[in-house]
C-alpha cells in the first residue's frame, strides 16, 4: 500500500507535468528548467514590471531637452565676430558648418529609425514573455510539488526498485521537451539583454550627436547672422523691388505665371536671367577652349571656390553631382500619384522639425517670400532654362538677386505641416518640404541630379 501511495502520487504529479507540456506545445510557449525555474521566474517577473517610459521618448523630445550652455553660446559669438571675413571665408563656413549638421542629421535619422526597430523587437519579446507567467506558475507548482515527494531511493528498500524504475521511465520522457524548452528560453533571453544594451547603445551614440548638432546649428545661426548683417545695405536698396515681387506672388495663378512675370517685371530677375545666360555662354567658350588645346577629358567643376559669382558648371552637367535640399524620407516620388489621384510635379521630403535646407546647386534667387499656402516659396534660376523650386519652408536667408552656392544653408523648416505642400500624404505628422526642378516651364524628374541617397523612398517605386 506504501508503494502505491508513493508512485500513485508521483504518477499524478508527473501526468501534470506532461499536461502541462502539452499544452505548451500546442500554444508554442516556453518551460522552464528544474535548475533555472526559481531563479528566472524572480527575474523573469521584475524584467516585466519594468516600465518602458525611457525606451518610447520621442527624438524630438530628446532634441528639445539639448541645448549648448551660455558659455559655449558666447565662446562661438566671439570667434565669429572677431575673425576678418570675407565673402569666401564666409561662404565657405556657412557650406562646413551646414554639410556637418547635414550628416549629423543623417545620423540622427539613421539611428531614430534603428531605436524603433529595437523597440518593436523589445516589446514583441517582453509580450511573448508577459504571456507565459500564468503557465510558469503551473509549471513551477508542479515542480516544488514533486520536490516534496520524492520517489523512493533503490537502495533502502529493494522492493520500490519498480516504482523507482517506473518514475525514472516518466521522467526521462519528459525532460528533454523541458531541456529543448529550456534553450529557447534562454536563447530569447540573451536576445532581451543584447537588445536593451544596444537600445542604450543606440541612445548615448544619439545624446552624443544631438549636443554636436546643437552646437553646429549655433554656429550656422551666427554665421547667417554675420552674413545678412553684410548684406543688409544690399537688402534696403532691393526694398521697393520686394514690395512689387510680393504683390506679383499675390496675383499670381499659377508658377509659370510667377516665374514669367518675375523674369520680365523685376530688374533684379533680370539681372539674374542675363548673369545666367552670360555664365552659360562663357562656361561653353571655356569648354571648347579646353577640348580644343587638350584633347583629354574635361577637368571636374571647382566647387572648393567658395568665390565664385557664377555656376561651377552648366546645370546639365551636373547630374549626380548636387547635394539634396534635406534629409529626411521622400514621401511622394516624382510622377506618383497622390492618393487624390493627382500626378506629382516633384518630389515630397519629410524632414525632422526645424530642419535646415541647404541649395541644391548655384543659382540666382528670383523669388523669396510667402506664395498662396506652400508657405516660405524659393525660386532659384540655375541658368541654361532651368529652375528649381523649393515650398513649405518657414523662413529663408537669401536675398531677391543673391547668387547662393550649392549645398550653401537658404531656409529653415518649421514645426508644423503646410496644407497646400502635404495635405496628399496621409498620415504625415512631419514638415513636408516639396522640390521640383524645371526646364523651359516643364517639370522634369530630380532624380539623376541627386549625389546621394540621404533622403528614404517611403514605399516602393515599383
């Protein structure tokens, strides 16, 4: 009666066991081992309780926290102001600083979508474990229970040799599930730990560039500064001409009509337009000159001359060679429909907030200034007919009549999106910057113009 007692009741707890791996298997969760089931089952429910506030704060709400401190603010003034510049100097420092803000920003960008993605994981991981603590429970139950009633030892009474026999039968059957199980579960585990460790990997590594950004845009800021205070002799005796342009923008139906009117109404566009045409005409003679007494291969444009008053090359020329206006995802592609069916004229780019935008390439800006509701619209005329178009900016630093220099910082975005620029892209909560590039009044693709990818497509071309 004793032996029956003893297996009877190791049989019933035994049986349990195997229920219970049973239903695991059907549900596909996870047991835990004899030797790591009380330790992990501790840990296991701290990990879970543990909450996720600092993994789910926004990289804007990380930016916003970041700010140089008063001292290093003065520090950039000083070195700024009390440097003799002149226009080269000063180009050159705007394109350094705005190009080492440029691939922080690509950083940032790069890492906020890498957070993301481990964040996803994070939370798919502690999901599948949060799952998994009732039937640890049982499991861990079932256990302590034939902790407390062993089976009988061979050797103090030979005649529970059977039932002895019998549990080693049942146990071995059950333990390799429990040992396979078992590897699972530490293998997700360890993914848990690298995880978190990479997440605060991952969010050092952006501190560190978010406080290297803020300091670059400083000085940008003071250097815009610095060159508009130059330029502001300039700016008065352009005053009457602003007026009339902005009048101009106000009548204006369409944005051929605007560039039409800009470039036979305004003598500053003009000026433009025949500085561009001058600059064609002496870039085409220099050509020739060059392939005419060399035979070899047309030396790569100069952009280092940070002097120049004109184009570094003609703007065909130029395909692969121009920066991209900002980084940030391209939301709607040249000649993709709009979920209003409408064909798109240029490219759409979702940027971070007051994000900086830089020329795509050098030009005479005929147009700075507010049109119908893209906001902040700039115009720039890149010689031989072409023309690029920039919208839903907050505000620009160029100048009715200024040459800018490619990848040379021309405006700044704001908080919030523009109707008239992203009201096709659903779901978009950031700045929508729109650039289109023209030719003799015709929308043409940007693509083969572009020197990088540092703009995303936001879903297929295909």
């Amino acid at each position: 009666m004793i032996r029956r007692k003893y297996w009877g009741s190791d049989l019933s707890v035994i049986n349990q066991l195997k229920g219970i791996l049973k239903k695991t298997a059907r549900k596909r969760r996870i047991l835990v081992p004899i030797f790591l089931a009380l330790s992990i089952s501790t840990t296991l429910c701290q990990t879970l309780e543990t909450t996720q506030q600092e993994n789910t704060e926004r990289l804007d709400e990380i930016r916003q926290q970041i700010s140089l401190s008063e001292q290093r603010k003065a520090e950039l003034a000083v070195e700024i102001s009390s440097t003799e510049r002149d226009r080269a100097d000063l180009n050159r420092e705007l394109i350094d600083a705005s190009s080492k803000s440029r691939k922080l920003e690509v950083r940032i960008e790069r890492t906020g979508f890498r957070m993301q993605k481990l964040e996803e994981q994070n939370a798919n991981l502690r999901l599948s474990l949060r799952e998994r603590r009732g039937l640890l429970s049982e499991v861990l139950a079932a256990l302590q229970r034939m902790g407390r009633k062993p089976p009988p030892a061979l050797l103090v009474r030979p005649e529970d040799a059977l039932a002895s026999v019998r549990s080693a039968i049942l146990l071995g059957a059950v333990v390799p599930e429990i040992r396979g199980e078992t590897n699972i579960l530490i293998t997700e585990l360890k993914e848990l730990r690298r995880i978190t460790n990479e997440i605060d990997s991952q969010r050092k590594s952006l501190h560190a560039d978010l406080n290297h950004q803020a300091e670059e845009e400083e000085r940008l800021t003071l250097l815009l500064a610095e060159k508009q205070k130059r330029t502001k002799s300039a700016r008065t005796n352009l005053a009457k001409e602003s007026a009339k342009v902005a009048q101009l923008a106000a009548n204006a139906t369409s944005l051929n009509r605007l560039i039409e009117q800009l470039e036979t109404e305004i003598s500053s566009a003009r000026k433009a337009a025949e500085l561009a045409r001058q600059a064609e005409e002496k870039l085409h003679q220099e050509e020739q000159k060059r392939i005419a007494s060399a035979r070899q291969d047309i030396e790569k444009p100069d952009f280092s001359d940070t002097n120049r008053i004109k184009p570094a090359m003609k703007f065909v020329s130029a395909k692969g060679l121009l920066p991209k206006p900002v980084s940030g995802v391209e939301t709607i592609p040249f000649g993709k429909t709009d979920s209003f069916g409408i064909v798109s004229n240029g490219i759409s780019i979702a940027t971070r907030i007051n994000a900086r935008i830089v020329s795509p390439a050098d030009g005479w800006v005929i147009y700075s200034g507010p049109f119908r509701s893209y906001g902040q619209l700039l115009i720039l005329n890149a010689g031989s007919g072409y023309h690029i178009v920039l919208a839903g900016m907050k505000n620009t630093y160029v100048a009715l009549g200024q040459f800018v220099l490619a990848g040379e910082p021309i405006g700044i975005m704001g908080a919030q999106r523009l109707a008239s620029v992203d009201a096709t892209i659903p779901g978009s909560t950031r700045p929508i910057l729109y650039v289109e590039f023209r030719k003799d009044k015709k929308s043409i693709d940007p693509a083969p113009w572009w020197a990088d990818i540092s703009t995303k497509r936001a879903f297929d071309d295909s």
